[in-house]
C-alpha cells in the first residue's frame, strides 16, 4: 500500500508525507508500534523519535522502489530472449524451489 503509494508520489513532499502517515499509523496503532535502534553504549534498544523514523522509512521506500524498477526493467529484457537461453530465470527459480 505506501510501497506503491511512494512509488507515484511525484515530489519530495509528497514522498515525506507518505513516509510520515506510515510513521503515525504504526505509532497509533493497537497495539502501538516503535522504531527502535540499538545504542552503541550499552546494547539496549531504544526508541527513535519521529524525524529519525521517517529519514529510515523514506530510506526504506526508497530502495524497495528502486529494486521493483530494477526487476520490471529487468524482466522487460529477459521476456524477448529465447526460453532456453534464459538462464537467470531458471537459476531464480532453483533458489526459489531447491531440490534436495
């Protein structure tokens, strides 16, 4: 849903908004939501506050958007090679569904 929602999102604003609405929604929700991050110090977890959250979310967004263009603009290549020439996608699927 904001995965796609960010990919059309045509502005910096509007890809912030987004990330900031995915912020609130897992800090409102039932039961609430944390973004957490390990302290260097002292190994204990601790809760980032909204700023730093939405830099990790946008970060996130980000490289999920650009792998998913990099597969279309990927798939759009492999479709035109002949199937027994296809070996990316036969070794896809072999990791996929391994034979033991």
């Amino acid at each position: 849903f904001y995965t796609e929602r960010y990919s059309k999102a045509s502005g910096t604003n509007e890809k912030l908004s987004i990330s900031n609405r995915l912020v609130q929604g897992v800090r409102h929700a039932s039961p609430p939501g944390r973004f957490l991050m390990k302290n260097r110090k002292d190994g204990l977890w601790i809760d980032i506050n909204d700023k730093e959250a939405i830099a990790k979310v946008v970060k996130y967004l980000k490289k999920i958007d650009e792998t998913e263009n990099f597969h279309k603009r990927n798939n759009d290549v492999t479709e035109h090679l002949p199937k027994e020439h296809d070996s990316l996608s036969s070794a896809s699927r072999n990791l996929q569904n391994p034979t033991f």
